[in-house]
C-alpha cells in the first residue's frame, strides 16, 4: 500500500490513518500526552486525530503530514512511510504495549464550557483555583515532594506570572493546574469545574476545547507553513476547511505575522516562530492560555516582541494568562506574581486585595 493512495481509496475504513498514527505511537510506548508534548499538537486533537484523521480537506492523509508527524515523534518519516508501504505497523496492533491515555470507548468527553464563578469580595469571577494541592514524583527514599499543600487563586482574565528558582515546581504547577498531570492530594477547579475528579478523557477533552498551551518543547511542524500549523489544530477539531484557514490568519494577524503566513518555521526567526506557536495556542479561543517560558530563548527584542502580544492579547481577548518565567522584567508586566520555593507557594503578591502569604 502506498500513503499517496490514502485519500483516494474511498473503500477503506474512514480511520485508517488514524489508526496508523496510533500505532506508530503505541510502538513508541509513547502516552498521548508525550506524543503531544514531542508533536506539539495539543493531546486532545492527538486523541481525536487516532479516532478519526478522515477530515475532508485530506489535510491528514498526505503523504507529507504522515512524514513530519513521524519525524515530531522522533521516528524516521521516510522509514515510517515504507513501514506504512509494507503494511507492517497495521498488522501488528497486538503487539503494541498498551497506552494508558487510551479512554475506555463508552466514557462521555462531555463536559461543561467554562463559566464565570462569583468569587467573594467582589474580586474578578476565579478561573483557576488550588486547594491543598501536594504532588510529589518518584518513591520510597527517591521521592520529590514537587508540590506541597499549595492554595492559590487566579481570577479571569488576569494575566499572572509564576517565580522562582529552577525546579522550585513551576512546570509541575502548570502542568498540575492545566490537568496535565495528576495531583496526589487536593482539588482543583477551573472556572468551577473539578479537574481533579475528571478522568483522563474528560480532562484531555477539556484542555482541547478551553485551554491553549505555549510550551518551549511544543514545536512547530517543519514541514508544514505557519497558516497550516496554526489551522491544524481546528481541522482535526473538526472546523471546515475554509472556516479554519480563515480563523488562522485571523490569527496570524493578530500576532502582526500576516506577511510570513507562508513560510515554514525554519524561514522565520525565534520570535516569529514562538509567535506562530502563541496563534497556534490561541486560534481556538481558549478560555485560558499556559506558558512556560514563552521568553525564555528569545533574545531581549524578540521576548518584547511576544510579551507585548500577550498583554495586547489579554487587554483584547481577556483570556486568562499564567506565565512561568525567570526575569523580573516579564514579572513586572503582569497583574501578579506567584512566588514558589520548594514546593510551596511564598507570595502571591500584586493583584488586589491578595495578601502575601
Ligand atoms: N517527571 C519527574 N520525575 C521526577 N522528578 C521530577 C519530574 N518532574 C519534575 N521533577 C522534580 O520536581 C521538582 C520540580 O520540577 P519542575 O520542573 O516543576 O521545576 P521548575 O520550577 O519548573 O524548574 P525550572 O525553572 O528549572 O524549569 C524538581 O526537583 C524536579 O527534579
Ligand atoms: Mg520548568
């Protein structure tokens, strides 16, 4: 079987490259969530592109999107495609390790689009909040306590920065709060709804539809022009073709990029690269957007350059924005900094009525 033949072959099962991007996975051991962060699609879309890559613009079935998703994953592309050619993945999904991200197919990815809950003392309605969250990695004499009993508060469309000094647990608070990562005590709720008390499919269903993720390891597609790679992530969300490019350079637009549409990553500079990777994170109007670091390989132009497009974009948009950064000058921008050391939250000083802790 040749890939160039996917599209074509209307006999074949509608998710037949769904089912190749799965197994190639699977054979990698990889979860959803590590494919996502080596592909930088968001693992919500990862889900639903296995379950169902038949999009009708056949964006998915090429030749060319098969080749570079392989490549994001850390496969070889052309071995992957002559693998694919030999029918050899397809035939043996028995043998793949079982992936834990899988949802059992009767679970229902329904779930609430967020709200505004009153917070009290009349403060902004609380988007993200942290109660006795403790988190800890490894075990026995190697355990790390990452999180310990950390209470925070973050209200809508407040734009808040996370410091402190190097694994002080500034990704863990992120990836905790985002639902990324299962916490071991405590609850969290975003805009009311408990994420702590989700499943995985209903946690991944979540970020896909209300969060947006400018992570460093979240790479662009090589392959792929900055347009496409911001619109890939509404097609496999199920936007008409037409709809999504437009939304895209809606988008590419609004991060003032609209000339180098066009252009693949590797013809554009770190800024305008971190900037497609910000529109990618934004097209589909999440509720709340998680960065880490969005500055931290820029040089000091280029970092103003994308920190002006996150506070332009919260004045706009009042989307909610948690940054995770090392320099002063970024905290001073926002509304709030979380101070972190060992695990624990020190301050959170800034915002009205807050009280260091
Ligand atoms: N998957 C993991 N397994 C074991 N330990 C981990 C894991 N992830 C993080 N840790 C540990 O948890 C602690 C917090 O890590 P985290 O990545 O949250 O730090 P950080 O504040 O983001 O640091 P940096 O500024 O260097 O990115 C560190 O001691 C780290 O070594
Ligand atoms: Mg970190």
């Amino acid at each position: 079987m040749d890939l160039r033949q996917v599209n074509a072959d209307d006999d074949r099962p509608k998710n037949h490259t769904g089912r190749l991007l799965e197994n190639a996975r699977r054979e990698l051991g990889l979860s959803l969530e590590e494919a996502a962060r080596r592909t930088g699609i968001p693992a919500g879309i990862l889900e639903a592109l296995e379950k169902d890559a038949s999009h009708p613009s056949g964006a998915f079935h090429s030749r060319v999107f098969l080749r570079n998703y392989a490549d994001s994953l850390g496969l070889d592309g052309r071995a992957f495609s002559r693998q694919k050619t030999e029918g050899r993945i397809e035939e043996t999904p028995s043998q793949s390790p079982p992936s834990q991200d899988v949802p059992p197919q009767n679970v229902s990815t329904q779930e609430v689009p967020p709200r505004d809950v009153a917070s009290p003392n009349g403060q902004p309605p609380v988007m993200v909040e942290a109660r006795g969250v403790y988190k800890s990695y490894g075990a026995e004499e190697f355990v790390v306590h990452a999180l310990e009993d950390v209470s925070l508060r973050i209200g809508k469309g407040s734009l808040v920065a996370v410091m402190g000094p190097s694994g002080c647990g500034k990704t863990t608070l992120l990836n905790v709060l985002s639902g990324l990562d299962e916490i071991d005590r405590g609850e969290i709720f975003v805009a009311g709804e408990p994420l702590h008390t989700m499943n995985d499919a209903r946690r991944t269903g979540y970020r896909a539809r209300h969060m947006g993720f400018v992570f460093q390891g979240f790479n662009l597609m090589p392959v792929l022009s900055a347009v496409e790679n911001v619109e890939l992530p509404l097609l496999v969300s199920g936007a008409g073709v037409a709809v999504a490019r437009k939304r895209a350079l809606e988008v590419l637009d609004q991060v003032r990029l609209t000339d180098r549409a066009h252009h693949r990553p590797n013809q554009l500079s770190g800024g305008q690269q971190q900037r497609v990777a910000m529109a990618r994170a934004l097209a589909g109007e999440p509720a709340i957007v998680w960065a880490d670091e969005p500055t931290g390989n820029l040089d000091s132009d280029t970092s103003q350059e994308v920190l002006d497009l996150l506070l332009r974009l919260n004045r706009e948009n009042g989307q909610t924005f948690v940054v995770v950064t090392h320099d002063p000058d970024v905290g001073e921008l926002m509304d709030r900094i979380v101070r972190m050391e060992d695990g624990r939250i020190l301050s959170q000083a800034g915002e009205s009525g807050e009280t260091e802790a």
